[in-house]
C-alpha cells in the first residue's frame, strides 16, 4: 500500500492514516509516464525567453507541467502551465482556458498574464501562488483553524458565485484547484480546462458531456444525468469538508453510495467534527438533488459568515477585509431553460476590502504565436 499520508489532528482526535492506495482514489495522481517523460525539460521558445526566465516545476498533470517562471520586464513571480500535445484539439481546450480565464477580474480567481502556443505547445502565464493547492498544503499543516476554514470557504463560495454570474461553470473544483497565498490567507480557484461558457437558449443549462474528476463529482454527473452549474456547489461542499476532516465524506465509487445517490439519498456522513452551522451549510451544499442546492450568492448570505472586522481582527482573520451580509448584492435566479439572469450587478468593493493582486491585472494582455 506505500507509505501513509500524514493524518490530521482535529479536536484532539487524531484521524486514522490515509494509506496511498486510498490517497489515490480520493485524490488522483497523474499517471506514471504521462508528463514525467517530458517535466523535466520543458522546451522554451524564444519570443517566450524573451519575456520570462523560467524556473523549477511546482507541479504536473497528465498533459501539462506547471513551472515558476520571473517576468523579465519588472521581475514579477508567475507561474507558466506548459501544455505539450499533438492532438490539436487538446491544445484547443488549453486556449479555450486561458480565454475564460482572462475574462475573469475576481480575488478569488487565479489571473492570467499572456498566452504563447505553436503548433505542439501552449504556454499559460498566470499569477503565482506561493503556498501550493489546498490539499498539499493541509497535508504539509494539518487542518484549519475555524476563522480560517469559514475565511476561505467564504472566498470559494465568492468565486464560485462570480463564475456563475458570467454563466461559467467550472466543472471540476477540488482541493488541487484551489491554489493558496499569503500564508493561506487567500484562496484562488485555477484550472478551467473543464470549464464552460452556458448558451442562452432554451434548455442551454442541462448539460450531458462529462468533465471533472469523479471523487468530487456531483451525483447527477455520476449518474450521467442532466446536469448544470449547481456542480459547482457540490464540490464546494465536498472541499469544505475536506478542510474540516481532511479527507472526503464517502467514497462515490463504493456501488452502495451509487445507489443512495440514485435514490436521491446522502450516504451516511461522519459529522463530528463539525459545529451545528458549518454543518448546516455542508448539507445543504452536498444536497444529492440539485434542485436542492442553493446558489452560492444565497449561501454567502448565511449568518456564518456574517462577523464584523473587530471580530474578524480577534480571531484568525486579523486585518482580512470582510463583507458584511448588508453589503453582498442580490442573489442570481437559477439557471433554468436558460432563463438565469442577476437582479442586480456585483458591487465593487469598498473602502479597505481585498482586490486582489493587481500587478497582472493591470498588464496588456499577450497571445502570441511561436514558431
């Protein structure tokens, strides 16, 4: 079974050790081989040298590497998602990301800083991270504290929200995907090769394709059924569980749990760790019909996340910029027949309250071609 994974410490109680084996159905790996042939020497074109200097791998996939890289121009931190294939269609969905990327302006959304492909490589230059994904990082620390799981939560729950105001529908949310900075003060949501822009005609949010990675996938989407962007508010239930226990909430392999799910019932879960609220709004997010699943504008009004600066500047938060439930704008009706539309636009954010990193932000966008 290999070596365990480090368990975590909550309440006193330490859990039992994930083994590898487990690790792996909870939180794929890529495969042996897949990018391990080529992670190591990336081939860097010069119209690309000539505007980054690119550093040590951070991490791989299945058809990408992602590596450090400093912006020549002022020496500016950023990570570069390299993309290697001869498939074009695969380097088509690469461009297809970074588009949807840079046409999100959100703190809680990774920012892109130019585009370089030819005809077998994409390279993606995007704001860099520096404490890692989610899952490594509670692996590395252990669990959160309270102040800092609702903190991050809120800031998912905040992207997840924006996303779906601009009919984006991430489609594979997961701790990996959620990139941490600033001592983990800040949550980034990153990876939108499985994303996808919803049409505006009639029956635009029932989708069939099936995209994502299964251990975190929506029951609908198990079940090949219809589905939409309440997706998304599955997997945000299944992290913020994660962050909590430090391990998913029910093997959706297991052919019992199948069955539950088909009957639109919730395999038995382990709440312990959980206080009657945070519990609440897991529930509600891990909702097998998706009917039941609030949107996340709804879930960000809930009195959980409803505390004052002073509050927040007692606890973990310090001097973390907080919205307090009067300020958030009005929630966004529902995808249905394509008929989702917002009752008012997003706010932009007050006096003292968190933007985002700004330096990629502010830069003319670049999409080059190399030859």
């Amino acid at each position: 079974m290999g070596a365990p994974v480090d368990s975590f410490k909550r309440n006193g109680k330490r859990l039992p050790p994930l083994p590898l084996g487990a690790a792996r159905d909870h939180f794929p790996f890529p495969p042996r081989g897949a990018s391990a042939m080529w992670s190591e020497r990336v081939p860097v074109p010069s119209c690309f040298a000539e505007d980054y200097q690119l550093g040590s791998q951070v991490g791989s996939g299945t058809m990408a590497v992602v590596k450090r890289a400093l912006r020549r121009s002022d020496g500016l931190k950023v990570a570069v998602k390299c993309v290697r294939s001869d498939d074009e269609e695969i380097l088509h969905f690469a461009r297809a990301e970074y588009d949807i990327m840079r046409s999100c302006r959100h703190h809680a959304i990774v920012s892109v800083d130019a585009l370089y492909s030819s005809a077998t490589h994409v390279w993606i230059v995007m704001e860099f991270c520096e404490d890692g994904d989610l899952l490594n990082y509670c692996r590395r620390k252990g669990p959160f504290e309270k102040m800092q799981e609702l903190s991050l939560f809120r800031q998912l729950l905040e992207a997840v929200d924006y996303l779906h105001r601009k009919r984006i529908v991430h489609r594979d949310l997961k701790p990996t995907n959620c990139l941490l900075k600033e001592s983990a003060r800040y949550l980034k949501v990153t990876d939108f090769n499985s994303a996808r822009i919803v049409g505006q005609g009639i029956g635009s949010s029932a989708m069939l394709t099936d995209r994502g990675t299964r251990a975190w996938s929506a029951p609908e989407l198990l079940l090949s059924s219809h589905w939409n962007e309440r997706v998304d508010i599955w997997t945000c239930g299944m992290i913020f569980y994660f962050m909590v226990c430090g391990d998913v909430p029910f093997n959706v392999e297991e052919p019992a749990v199948k069955e539950l799910f088909a009957a639109k019932k919730l395999p038995k879960v382990d709440w312990s760790d959980f206080e009657t609220p945070a519990r609440e709004l897991a529930q509600e997010c891990l909702a097998v019909d998706w009917h039941d699943r609030p949107p996340a504008m709804l879930l960000l009004r809930k009195a959980l996340f409803d505390w004052s600066e002073e509050e927040a500047a007692e606890g973990w938060l310090g001097s973390f910029p907080t919205r307090l439930k009067k300020g958030f704008p009005q929630p966004v009706i529902p995808l249905n027949g394509g008929r989702e539309r917002a009752l008012s636009e997003p706010r932009s954010a007050g006096p003292g309250q968190y933007q985002g990193q700004p330096e990629l932000s502010q830069q003319t966008k670049t999409d080059k071609h190399c030859n």
